[in-house]
C-alpha cells in the first residue's frame, strides 16, 4: 500500500426518488489497501458502494476512479473507467444455470475478443486463484455458501482490474468460512496489488483485513481511521457503541 489516491469521493450526495440517503461525503482510498465501508443496518453502505462503481447516478458529487469522474462519464469514456475495477455483489450474485467457469468466463466473452478455449483457459486460471480450481465444472448449487462468494471473487478479477468491489461478502457465512474469505482478500491485496473497498458491518472480518474504514452514521461519515483504532480511541459515543458493539439504550419518556 503506498499513498497515491485511487479513488477519490468528492461531495457526494446520494439517494433515490428525490430522497437523500447520504450527503456530502467526501473520501480517498489509496492503491493496494483494504478500505471498509461501515454502517449499521440501513445507514447506506450499499447505496455508497452502488454511487461509487456508476450503478446508480449521484445527485450531486464526483466519484473520481484512477482521476476520473464514473458520475459525469459515456459512452467509451465510462466504458474505460468501468474496466478498471470489478464488482463482487451481495449473495455472489452467480447465473444458476452455468457452471463456475462459464460464471468467471463471461465478462471475457462480454468485454475481449478472445477465442473461447483462452477464455475457457483464463476462467480456470481465476479460479485456482481463489482456491477452486477443481470446481470449475460445478453449478453454483452444488457448491458451498463460501465457494459461491470465491467464484463471485474470481469473476470479478476476470478482467484484470486494479480495484475491486465487494458488497457484504461476509454475510450468511459461518465463522470458519468467513475467516477463509479474509484470508484469501489478503493475499490478493498482497500478492497482486489489489485496491478493495468493502461495505461490510462483520467486525470480526474488519479488524482482521482493514486498513481504513469510515462508518456512516445519519446519512455522513461518523468517523474515519484504521479500524482498531477507532475502537480503541472512539470520537463519539456513537462509534463507541458500533465498534464495541454495546446495545443501544432506550430513552425515558
């Protein structure tokens, strides 16, 4: 991880039917750290991540990837900032009808004009390294929870992206499991240089690979820093609460 800014969030407000969900915020990420973005149920994570890879269109802002701008981006302009980064959705996210390989072989077949056996051959190649190389030929349901988010993982490297984007990919996986899962993000971000930002509210998965996080809180960033210490030196008594997992406390009437 170095310092140069990667991705840049600048006033961004976000929401959906004129309303406002998130507003103003204003953050980088670096090159090769694991940045998290945390929130409790409904404070905007996905919306933010969403806002940030051109899925939905910001109300006001700029999301600058690599120095441009997804929100004022077309035509190929778009298309070259959305082949820097791949996205790993909430569940995997997997097409139920098509083995692991033909799940990883399709923004191949979608995005190059490769022949199908490199395509084929690439497929298995992201694959093996996210540990499923033998079960290439497998459908999505006769894999595990797990494989399913690695398979979602090695699709989302197809293409060879500098960032990627993972949404919750912690969620409906046991202990065991999930810490496997962190395990492999390290040694992506690691091994080949991988930027990835995660919205995520799985503590034990943050302090175990984050680098950096912000916390949404109220529609804004509550707070911003390594994970560890936010919890160890909280700013307020909200991310206090969050980061020491305290129960929110009833108000006298």
């Amino acid at each position: 991880m170095n310092d140069e800014k990667i991705i840049g969030v600048r006033g961004l407000t976000a929401g959906y039917a004129g309303r406002v969900i998130l507003r103003d915020l204003s953050f980088d990420v670096r090159r090769g750290e694991i940045f998290i973005i945390l929130g409790g149920s409904g404070s905007g994570k996905s919306t933010l991540l969403k806002n940030m890879i051109g899925l939905y269109p910001a109300m006001v802002g700029e999301v600058l990837i690599c120095g441009e701008d997804i929100v004022g981006a077309s035509g190929e302009n778009r298309e070259r900032i959305l082949r820097q980064f791949g996205v790993m959705y909430q569940g995997g996210a997997l097409f139920g009808s098509m083995t692991l390989a033909e799940n990883v072989a399709l923004p191949l077949e979608e995005c190059t004009r490769l022949p199908r056996e490199a395509r084929v051959l690439l497929a298995r190649l992201k694959l093996q390294q996210v540990g499923l190389g033998e079960f290439a030929d497998y459908l999505p349901s006769e894999t595990s929870g797990g494989m399913v988010k690695r398979a979602a993982v090695a699709r989302a490297m197809a293409l060879d992206p500098g960032i990627l984007f993972l949404d919750e990919p912690s969620a409906g996986l046991d202990p065991i499991t999930s810490a496997g899962l962190d395990e492999l993000i390290r040694v992506l971000s690691r091994d080949y240089g991988i930027t990835f930002v995660i919205a995520s509210h799985e503590l034990a998965s943050v302090y175990a690979i984050g680098d950096r996080a912000i916390l949404l809180e109220g529609g804004c960033i509550a707070a911003e820093g390594k994970p560890m210490q936010l919890r160890d030196d909280p700013p307020n008594d909200y991310v206090r609460a969050f980061f020491r997992r305290e129960p929110e406390r009833a108000h006298a009437t």
